[in-house]
C-alpha cells in the first residue's frame, strides 16, 4: 500500500548549488535525448523510426533516475521498476539486461526495456536505459494488441529480466513475427545505451566518481524541493474525482482522492473496481506513472525530471484493484488505456479539463506484416488558452504515422487524414478538435482496436463543456458501415476503410 516515492519526508543537508544542479542536469538530459535519437536513426520498425514510440533515462548505481527525456509519459514514469528489478543483480562492463514482463518490472509486454550499466575504473557508476514498443512480440495476434485477451501469455512473449545477447535475442525473436525486424530494434536499443554509457563514463572521468555521483544526488534532491515547494501553493485539503472506464463488458469506475497536506501528496484509488476480465488492467508500476505524469502537469516544468520529483508523492492502490494488477491477468490497454484515464483523474481533481483520455490504438496485420499507431485527438482547454487540436495527449507522446511511409511500406492507403472540426468543447477557452484517420486495405487483414471516449465524452471545467465522443467505423467496400465497439476486433477486405474519429477536448470556463 505504499507509495513508489520515499514519503512526505524533506530533504536534508544543504542546499545543492542550482547552477551545478542545471549544468548536470543539462548534461544528463542531453545525453537521455541523444540515446532517444541514436534509437531512432538506427531502429527498423516503423514504430520506433516513424512514430518515436520510445524512451530514454539515466539512472543511479542503487536504480534511482536521475534524468529522463521528454519521451513517452507512461514509459518514463514507470521505467524506473525496470531498471529496480535488474539494479541488484551482478553486473559487468558491457553485459546489459533486457525485459518486458508486466508483474517483474515492465508495462505490457510489446513494451521493451533494455538496461546497461556504466563503469569507470571497474566501478558501476550508473546505468542507461530505454524501452521501446515493438510492433509485434508473439501472442494471438499480430501486433499482440488483442482487443480481447484475457491472460497476459495470450499476448506475446513474456521476458522477465535476463541477460542480452546474441543467444537471448534469437532465442526470443523466433517466438516473434518478423524476428528479423525484432533482432534489427534490439540491436538498436543496444546501441542507444552505449551512447548513455559513453556520456556517463566521460562525466566521471572528468568530475571523478565521486563527484558524479553527488552531482546526481544534487539532481535528486533539487527536483525534491523544487518538488515539494510547488505542492505547497496547492492548499491543503483533499480533492476527488471520478469517472468510467470503458470495457468490454460494461463500465468500469475508477475513484480519487487525492490528498495535500504541506509539501506532500496523496493519491488514494481506494473505491476504483476490481480487476477487469478483459486487458484494461493496469500494473501497480504504470498507476504510479500517470500519477507522476500530473505532479508533473500541476508543477514547474522546469524541475528536472528526476525521481527526486516523486519523493513527495505517496500513491495508495488497493491489492485487488483494476489499478493494481496481479498475474496472469491481461494487461495490454492497462498501459495505454488505463494509463490515459487515471491521468484524467488526477488532473480533474484539481479542476483542469479533460484531453481526448485515450491513446485510440490501432493494430492491423496478418502473418506478412504488422502495422501499430496510435492517434492524436483534442487537448484540453486551460485557464489560459484553448487546447491544441489532433495532437497526442498526456501519456502518449509519440508522432503520427506518416502517410509517405505507411503507404510505402505497408499494404495500406490513406482515404481521410484531417482534423475533425468541432469537436472540441466550447468554452471561455475551446476544446482542441479531434481528428479523423480513415485506412483502405489492400489485401486481407486483422485489426483490433482499444480505444476510450466512445461512451463517455471528455469533460469540460468551470462551466466549459464536453468535448466530442470518439468513433469508430467499419466502412465496407460495398457502403454498408459497422459502427465499432470501444475495444473491438475484426477483418478486413481488400477495399474496406477503417474510419477512427478520435475524441475532442473538454472546455475551460463559461463563456456566456
């Protein structure tokens, strides 16, 4: 029942240099975005090369982060359990360790980390990691996004934390479709951690062990009381907040309570529904992620993205919950899904409107290719200013598809991309509009869909209002269209269209 931080407890000792504190954040922060770019030039997939759905992060000796990119929210928030599960085990130069299991560290399981450590003079002095979403890892399904799983093994290949080599690889790629772009994005995280190692190894030799690694507690605990004395704006008191999950099989209800008390922060999910049947359940480690995520949104984006940043966060999710998953159970639109409408919660609670609060993940395939995106939608309207339109929202911070590459590499064509006007909540400030993505198969395929808003529409705040509720449609060539479920799963024919309309933004404040 504790939280993933170190409690309401302040920082001690004196006060870090802030100069010192920027030029090794800065330097840290360069070298995160430098594996992100090393990661993006050298991976196969379109996934990783197109949309960037990847992430990088430097961490301490003891697993603690110190500074991550401006990658994805929901990986980089729960990186750091990745990096925890492996943090103790034997380490040597060049021996670097991967792993995707949801209950030993990771998220869901396309989500794969890689995690190399850093040594100078025969001392660990820190490690580097990434984790990217592969577009296919075994399972049912191509893509292992199913939209109806029920147990984690029917959604691919579970790697809990080992040794990566050429041996490993091989042995979990032929498990895989398309190993060969499998073994390809592997590789390409390998040599994103190298350039981590490199830059960690020459800020040792250059401040000496030592210094680095008190350059990184300063880090820490900067972000702490950068941390702490922006939670003390926020008055005391405890704000809540509900909403509905959608499921397979009706609504599921998630509850808040989140609690200020001083320069501490308590997120309570006491109330929120038990486990789901279907793969809307989420891992303990990505709950902790979406709640880190809003301590970031509510404070200074300026506080170095540390885990100094979370020591005043305490998160409270009951063992059995739809928030705190337990194995075997099914995970996969946990991390995307779920991910996205604890975010909401959070955030409503303190009375911000509500973004699109959904990824709208769409997977397409067969055995000779497999195809993962997810889509933009509206963001929500603040005090200040209305909400960007078609852009990814909270958790979700990749690219689009390209329509050049997906047409070029895919058995797929573009028959709609465009912003879907009016959708966004009206308001003092509006609603970003949503988009709409309207897909043709060119041969025999699956896909399946997790998405949310189809139901239940974004809220609006302070007499704003509720931005559009998503779609989705099944054109078929001969003009008859299916309106699709949230979470849904089907084929289609040569000539069929694929119609998402995604969510617009909820408004902010009364604008009579």
């Amino acid at each position: 029942m504790a939280g993933a931080g170190s409690g309401p407890e302040p920082a001690s000792g004196s006060s870090p240099d802030p100069i010192e504190v920027q030029i090794t954040a800065g330097a840290l922060a360069s070298a995160c975005e430098e594996m992100g770019a090393v990661l993006v030039r050298s991976a196969h997939s379109a996934n990783i090369k197109e949309r960037r759905d990847c992430s990088a992060a430097i961490f301490a000796p003891d697993g603690g982060m110190v500074m991550q990119a401006e990658h994805i929210p929901v990986h980089l928030g729960s990186m750091p359990a990745s990096v925890r599960a492996v943090a103790g085990k034997p380490h040597f130069p060049g021996v670097s360790w991967f792993l995707n299991d949801p209950y030993a560290g990771g998220t869901h399981l396309p989500d794969i980390t890689v995690v190399t450590p850093a040594f100078l003079d025969g001392e660990l002095i820190g490690f580097a990691a990434n984790r990217a979403h592969h577009a296919d890892v075994g399972g049912d399904v191509p893509g292992s996004m199913p939209a109806d799983s029920t147990t984690l093994d029917e959604e691919g290949v579970i790697i809990p934390p080992r040794i990566l080599d050429e041996e490993s690889i091989l042995e979990v790629v032929t498990l895989m479709r398309q190993p060969e772009q499998r073994r390809a994005d592997l590789r390409a995280q390998l040599a994103a951690n190298r350039a981590g190692v490199g830059r960690l190894e020459a800020m040792a030799s250059d401040r000496g062990i030592d210094g680095l690694a008190r350059a990184m507690d300063d880090v820490i605990s900067y972000a702490e009381n950068r941390t702490r004395a922006e939670i003390e704006r926020i008055p005391d008191g405890t704000y809540c907040a509900t909403d509905l999950l959608e499921a397979r099989e009706g609504d599921l209800e998630l509850r808040l309570e989140a609690t200020v008390s001083g320069s501490s922060i308590r997120f309570d999910f006491t109330g929120s529904s038990g486990p789901d049947s279907g793969n809307l359940n989420c891992p303990r480690a990505v709950t902790e992620s979406a709640c880190f995520f809003a301590i970031r949104v509510l404070t200074d984006p300026d506080i170095p993205a540390s885990s100094g940043a979370w020591r005043p966060v305490e998160v409270l999710v009951p063992e059995e919950c739809l928030l705190n998953a337990a194995p075997p159970r099914a995970v996969v639109a946990g991390n995307v899904e779920t991910s996205s409408r604890v975010a909401d919660l959070c955030l409503s609670a303190f009375g911000l409107a509500q973004g699109q609060g959904t990824m709208n993940n769409l997977t397409l395939g067969n055995e000779g290719f497999t195809y993962y995106e997810t889509l933009g939608g509206g963001q929500a309207a603040s005090e200040e200013a209305d909400g960007p339109s078609a852009v990814h929202v909270a958790m979700s911070n990749t690219l689009n598809t390209p329509i050049e590459a997906m047409e070029n590499e895919f058995p797929l064509r573009a028959g709609q991309y465009s912003v879907r006007r009016g959708s966004g909540g009206s308001g003092r400030h509006k609603g970003g509009d949503g988009l709409v993505r309207e897909i043709i198969a060119g041969e025999t395929i699956g896909f399946a869909l997790l998405t949310e808003r189809r139901r239940h529409a974004p809220a609006g705040a302070q007499g704003g209002a509720s931005g559009e509720r998503g779609r989705n449609l099944l054109v078929h060539e001969d003009g008859r269209v299916e309106e699709l479920e949230p979470k849904s799963a089907g084929r289609l024919e040569p000539g069929d269209r694929l119609r998402i309309e995604t969510p617009g933004g909820g408004g902010f404040g009364d604008d009579a």
